[in-house]
C-alpha cells in the first residue's frame, strides 16, 4: 500500500489513543453524525460504507437506523474500539483510503467523517469513495474548516499566553499539489473533481458543551497539532501550559462548569453518475 510522509504520520500519532480519544474528541466529531447520514440518504436496508470509523459513533447509528453496515479504520485500537460499540448486525474491519478492500459498486452509500482531512491524497480517497458506490448511491464527507473554529483555535492562544512556541511542533503536511481549500467552495471542488454529481457543501456551526479536563485530555494525551506541542515538555512548562488553559477557557465556562466552545464544519455530499 502506497502512503505519503503525511498519512504515515497521521497513523503514528493515533496509534493506540482510541481510548484517549473516545474520552476527549469523540464527542465532538459526533456532532455532524446524523447530518453526515441524512446527506447520504442512510436508512432502513441501505448498505452504507462507514470510512475511518474511529469510535464507531457513524456507524452505530446508521445500524440503529436499520443500514447494513460496513466500517473501518486504519488504527486498529479504534476498529477494537468501534466492535465495542456497533451492533453484531454491523462489520467493522481495519482498511485505509484510498485503498478499500471492496469490489466497485458494493455499497448504496459511503461516508467518511472528519476523514478527509486526515488522508495525504484526498482526491485519491473521494475517486475510492465513489468507486466502492453503485451509480446513483451516495457520498457524504465531513472535514474541519480553515481557518480553524474558535474551539480549536484557542489553543493557539493558550500556548502565547504560556509563553510557548506553537509553530515548533513542525509536522509533514499534505503535498500542496494533492492539498484543497478547506472551504466550502474548496471541498465541494474536491467532489466534482472526482466525478461525483449533484454537489453539496454546507457549514455546520454549533457549540460543543464539554468538561474541560476532556478538552484538554486529548492533547495531553499527544493527539492532534497541540498534543505534539504538549507531549516532552517538562513538568514546570506543562503547569504553565495547564495554567494558561483555564484562564482562556475560563470565558466559555457556564453556570455548570461544561465550556461551551463555537465551532464548525464543512459538510459535503454528492451523487455517484
């Protein structure tokens, strides 16, 4: 299987943190799930491809939907995970775009949420999406916008406020010639591009209520760009760091201590000609 310096990355930083992660950013990327579906015309009888399962959130409710459910994962600690969590009913196996272990037109539907983001070819993983769905079956994609949302951008200002250099956590990006907008105009671009038809792309906005020890437990943990800034520094760096945190976030804090952070994504679904 051929992978980029970026997508070799991206599966290093998440080898073994499923459970960091269930317990930190999952409930965030849950969020578009019922979205993601309804664009992708997922219910009862439909065969749906879940890409990039993660902690089978997509997938467990498209099985309570009634769909025949097929999910993966590249990380094996989250298809574990993902078993866990989706009915017997459902699949889950470890496999990777944009190369999927399926013959062309298997299933109605194939989604793939805040997965996209996370590929070093995302044209070469949506042309694999729309090739695994029958002609006139559906593609629905979700991704994290650029510029970043408030709730993920107040890292940045966590670490100034810290005194600590963000911009040091250097880390392979995707090629700039394989890379796309992370706008509206810029992913809905990426569908046509790869042949899909009848092109949608929205921004979901919202606000994700959370305890913050679960905000900041995901980069303790090492995942994501401010868990390659957190992970090495010494304990007296990581108070301040710690520190810094709650006095930003202490604006977003609500009457019963959940933070209430606005963020945002791009949600994009099409049909296979």
């Amino acid at each position: 299987m051929t992978t980029t310096a970026f997508d070799d990355h991206v599966r290093s930083r998440w080898a073994g943190r499923a459970r960091a992660y269930e317990r930190s950013l999952a409930a965030l990327c849950a969020h578009p799930a019922p979205s993601l579906l309804d664009a992708a015309d997922v219910g009862a009888g439909t065969r749906v491809l879940d890409a990039g399962t993660g902690s089978g959130t997509v997938a467990a409710l498209a099985c309570a939907r009634g769909a025949v459910v097929v999910a993966v994962d590249a990380e094996p600690s989250m298809v574990e995970l993902a078993r866990d969590r989706v009915p017997a009913a459902g699949e889950v196996r470890v496999a990777a775009l944009p190369h999927l272990p399926f013959a062309s037109g298997s299933f109605d539907a194939a989604v793939a949420n805040f997965v996209i983001n996370h590929v070093g070819d995302p044209l070469a993983a949506v042309i694999e999406l729309r090739r695994v769905v029958r002609s006139a079956g559906r593609v629905a994609v979700t991704v994290w916008p650029h510029p970043q949302p408030e709730a993920q951008s107040l890292w940045d200002e966590v670490f100034a406020v810290a005194g600590v250099e963000s911009r040091a956590a250097a880390a392979p990006t995707v090629d700039a010639t394989r890379d796309f907008p992370r706008t509206v105009e810029g992913l809905a671009g990426l569908l046509d591009a790869a042949g899909l038809t009848d092109v949608r792309c929205d921004t979901i906005a919202w606000a994700h209520r959370t305890d913050a020890q679960a905000w900041w437990s995901g980069p303790a943990n090492g995942i994501s760009r401010p868990g390659l800034v957190l992970e090495n520094q010494p304990p007296a760096v990581l108070a301040r760091i710690r520190a810094a945190f709650d006095e930003v976030t202490a604006r977003y804090r609500g009457p019963d201590g959940l933070l209430a952070l606005p963020t945002a994504a791009l949600l994009a679904s099409a049909s296979v000609p």
